[in-house]
C-alpha cells in the first residue's frame, strides 16, 4: 500500500524549508540598560532580615500556622516601607493589602495568604516582583532569601520616584503546584508588564541557570526581559548567567515543565522570569547561604528593576523560541520544518488509502479497533484525574519537586493494574465496535493504512498547538508507518523494536528531566501520576495522547501479524511500466507486419 516513490520524493521540501530556516536566524534584542548605582541595596540588612526570619519562623509549610505568622511580618515591613507606618509625611504613597484563597498544596487543600503592597507610579504599566515564603523543611533559609530581598527592596524604593508602578507580592504555595502566585493575578487591576520572581538568591554554591525562563505552557519569557535580567546579574555578580541549549530548549518547548514560579505566570501570559543562585531545582535545605551571594544578586534584581522602570514596554506572554549559536531562530520556521516532516506520512498515507480502496479492503473498521487499542491509555488517564479530584493523590497545578513530595507506591501499582484490565477490556470493546480482534495477514493494509492515517491527523492536530512537540513525535510516525506497511520487509522482532524507537525523543526528554529534577524511574512515574492527577494536559490533551498511544500499540499488533517478508500482491500496483524485461508478447521482439522493412 505504500509507494516509496512518492513517499521518498515527499522528502525534499524539508531540505528546502531547512535552508529557508538558516536565513531566517535573527540577533537578539539588546538588553536594557541603566545608570542607576545599584550600591543602595544594602546586603547587610537584607542578610539580617533573612537571618531573623529564619530563626522566628522555623516551620512555614503551606497554610500553616507559621506561614500565617511569616505574612504578617511581611505586611507589618511592606505598611512601613509603603504606607509609611503611620508616618504623615509618607501617607498616600502606596498601599498594602493581604488576600486569602483555599487551594491545593503538598499538604492538601490550605488556606494561604497573599500579601500586597503597590507604590503607584506615572504609567499605570506594573513591575512585579514576587517572592514564595512556604518551605517544606524547617529552617530551609535559602528558600527564605527572596523574601528578604523582597523586604530590602521595598524599604528602599520608599520615597524614591519612579515611573511605572512597583508592586511587591509575598505568596505561599510555592512548594507544589504554586496556587498563590496563580490566585495573584486575580487580585491585580491594570496591566503587567514584567514580573521578576525571587527565588534563593542567597546559597553560596552556584548552579546555572540563574535567570529561569521557561513557562508551564510552552514558550520562554520575552528575550528583551530575558537579556536584560541576565545582563543585570552577570554585572553585579561577574558569573555568567548560563543559558540551556539548543536542544534542551527543544525540549522545553516540547514537554513544558518546570519547578519554578515564573511557569504559572508564563502561564498566564505574563511576561516572567525567577532569578535564583541555586538554579531551577534550588539548593538542598541544609545548603550554607551567604551574605556576599545575597548582596550580589539583591543588586542584580535592583539593576534590572531599575531598567525595566526606565525602558521600553516588554511584549507580553513568553514566545516560543530556540537560541542557537547566539542566534534568534523564530518558531514560525520550526513549525514549517515540521509541518513539512510529517508531509511524506500524509502523502503516503493518502496514496496508501487509494490503493487500500482499489482492493476493496475496509479501513474504517480497523479506525474503531485503534479506539479499542487507546481504551488502556484512556483508562490510565481518567483514574488518574479521578484520585486527583478525590484526594487520593495531591491535584496540584505542574510539576512537583520529589523533595517536597515523596513517591507513594499504591497509587502507581494501581494505575498498573487499570493498564491491564485496558488492555483485557481492549478486545471485547473492539468486537462491540464491529472490528475482528487481532488483524489476519490479509487485514494488514486496511489496518495499516487505518494506522498511518490517524497517526498522521494526530501528529497534526499535535502540531497545531505545539510544534516542537510535534517534532518529537514525527519519528514515531514514520517508524510507526513503516512497521505497519506490508512492503516493509524486516524480522517481527525488528518491527517491534522499531515501533519503540519512534518513542525515543520522549525517552530522551524523560531522562533530561528525570536528570535535572534528580528523578529516578519510580520518581518519573510519580511525576507522571501528579501530572495525571492534576489535570495538566486538560481533557483534550488526554483523549490525543491516549490514540496516539492506541496507534502505537496497533502498529505492533499489525507489525506481529503481517506475513514474514512482507506482501505485495496487487497485480494492480506490482507492474506499472511494460519493457522488454516485463514483457514478450507479439511485437517486442519484432515480427509483426508494422516491425518488417517495406
């Protein structure tokens, strides 16, 4: 059923696009500069703070008691640098509020409480700078330094003239599924346009990327707020800012996850980023933090606040983009380059189709046996959201760091167990749908061409919301499309194995993570559950990637069932050329009256 001409020729628009895509690379927007003396954050009083936060409030999980108290601190220290205490002379300068809201946390549904204090300035256009107080371990003090430094900088922006309006914002959550920065932006009027979220600023050992762009829904922060927070902390601090690459951007892009907040407001279409020494994950609880260390970057956050007060408009919302070797490749051109990645499946799947027809094979009918084979994938998918929904496993919002919530066998074992009783439930659902079971050799091109179409429609409903996650999936496609196929003639064992190879990508952004969240393989199926529970990938997402694990699990059913060897039997398709070598009836070896010399 496939014609490897046109499924081969269907490849060269990709060398074109590709080259298209080279001279599309683009610099990068400049940083924002400024010439404010950023000596007036004052280290050791923010050094201090942190120190007396810490010993006065050990214990600030989410919701509790201590969390309550620690936001109290910091509205009585944001209604003396803002409101003025009291003081006459600064009264009406700002103003400080507090917010509660009830919502999802590592230890269940909790209260929190959201502290806010507004200077307003000439352009109604915020800066926002926020900063998670909750810790999941006593005396964690890193995990205290942005609320310190968030302290420190509202102290001194008090009385100073600015021009856009400067906003502080003490959250909780921020340990698991970040409800208090996500309830933020309800309880904000007028428009933002950038927000720096403190992470722990104060860990002496170092560990890139300072600034953390990514967000929760693909797409990183705008690159001039990118560039102008790096460059702000490579001044102060003479460390390069580090910055991922290429591919890791890909897969950041592709399978978006992160630990930090600025992924909630990314989210939200907020142009965000987290500046934090310890990197995305943070440091350990025990990890020795430093005065110089919160010194220098309380200054890099108090230089880019200042060039964000004084320069041009950010572009709201993160964009998705690749920065390769110091360049600026636009998503538009990714998406072409995949678009034209999956063109040949689609050719080839059409042509195949006409082909399927010519023989009278059915087709549809093996579509409903794949509904049947997604039935296990789907079953997974929907308990998990349900022991969200009831409290059997936390629902939060996101990725999760493992320390803060440690595996729980039960729940893995029994989403196993409902795999099964899918794949059990598989057949007699694919019989009520009026398929056969199992394909027979002379079913393999119907169902193969039923294979390769809804892989191939999926792969592109997958690329209209999110290209890069498309290219991933795009060897799945091919090796899945010739696996299927009956002229692909290779051992079953080897067709098996090629069915897992297109789920390789995924592996490989699985181990990425699995990496930098410090994840074992019961770690990863944890993080998998979470992300189950909590509904991340919305009803839509679950129902597309529960077909197109049917697809793959029917490509290896097709691959085990097809004849070794592989089948070409059409007479129609086998000879398309008559020549000497395909034909010796009367007159191709001369003879007849028309051949003789008159």
């Amino acid at each position: 059923m496939l014609d490897t001409r046109v499924y081969r020729a269907a490849f060269v628009p990709v060398v074109v696009a590709i080259v298209v895509a080279a001279f599309a690379l683009g610099e990068r927007p400049r940083p924002i500069g400024t010439t404010l003396a950023p000596d007036a954050f004052d280290g050791r009083r923010a050094y201090s703070t942190l120190t007396q936060l810490n010993r006065t409030f050990p214990r600030t999980r989410p919701g509790s008691a201590g969390d309550e108290a620690l936001a109290g601190r910091v509205e009585q220290e944001l209604r003396v640098a803002i409101e003025g205490g009291g003081n006459e002379r600064d009264a009406g300068a700002g103003s400080v509020r507090r917010v509660t809201t009830t919502a999802e946390t590592i230890d269940g549904d909790q209260r929190l409480t959201t502290v806010i204090g507004e200077r307003p300035g000439l352009d109604s256009r915020r800066i926002l700078v926020v900063a998670d107080r909750d810790r999941a371990v006593e005396g964690d003090a890193g995990r205290l330094a942005g609320t310190a430094a968030l302290v420190e900088l509202a102290r001194l922006y008090r009385g100073r003239p600015i021009r856009r309006t400067l906003t502080f914002a003490s959250t909780s959550g921020g340990t698991g599924g970040h409800a208090g920065v996500r309830d933020l932006m309800r309880n904000l009027d007028g428009p933002t346009g950038a927000v720096l979220v403190l992470g722990d600023i104060a860990t002496r050992k170092e560990v890139r990327p300072f600034v953390i762009p990514w967000s929760e829904h693909g797409g990183f922060a705008p690159l001039r707020l990118r560039r102008t927070v790096e460059h702000a902390v490579q001044t102060e601090t003479d460390l390069r800012p580090g910055s991922p690459r290429a591919l890791v951007q890909i897969v950041r892009l592709a399978v978006p996850l992160t630990l930090t907040p600025q992924g909630a407001l990314g989210a939200q279409d907020l142009p965000a980023v987290t500046i934090q020494s310890s990197g995305e994950r943070g440091a350990p609880p025990d990890a020795e933090v430093s005065r110089a260390q919160l010194e220098a970057f309380g200054r890099g956050v108090l230089r880019s606040i200042s060039a964000l007060d004084n320069g041009p408009d950010i572009p709201p919302g993160p964009h998705p983009y690749v920065i390769f070797s110091g360049r600026y490749v636009p998503a538009w051109t990714v998406a072409v380059v995949v678009a034209l990645l999956l063109l040949p499946a689609l050719v080839g799947g059409v042509d195949g189709l006409a082909r399927v027809r010519r023989r009278r094979q059915p087709v549809a009918v093996w579509l409903r046996w794949l509904v049947a084979a997604a039935l296990p994938f789907a079953l997974v998918a929907l308990v998990a959201r349900l022991m969200g929904l009831t409290g059997v496993v936390p629902a939060l919002e996101g990725a999760v760091d493992p320390r803060w919530l440690p595996a729980e066998a039960g729940p893995m074992v029994a989403l196993g167990v409902v795999f099964v009783l899918g794949l059990l439930l598989a057949g007699p659902l694919a019989r009520a749908l009026g398929a056969r079971g199992l394909p027979r050799a002379d079913d393999v091109p119907g169902a193969s061409a039923a294979v390769t179409l809804a892989i191939t429609a999926l792969a592109f409903a997958v690329w209209v919301v999110n290209p890069f996650t498309a290219l991933l999936l795009a060897p799945a496609v091919h090796l899945w499309l010739l696996a299927a196929v009956p002229e692909w003639r290779l051992p079953r064992p080897v067709l098996v194995l090629q069915v897992l190879a297109g789920l390789v990508p995924f592996g490989l952004a699985a181990l990425y993570y699995a990496s930098q969240f410090d994840l074992g393989l019961g770690g990863l199926l944890w993080q998998a559950t979470l992300l189950l529970a909590g509904g991340t990938a919305g009803p839509a997402g679950m129902l597309v990637w529960s077909a197109i694990g049917g697809c793959g699990l029917g490509a290896i059913l097709i691959a085990v069932r097809k004849e070794r060897g592989g089948r070409a039997d059409d007479p129609g398709d086998s000879v398309s050329i008559r020549g000497p070598l395909t034909y010796a009836g009367p007159g191709s070896l001369g003879g007849t009256e028309s051949a003789l010399r008159r």
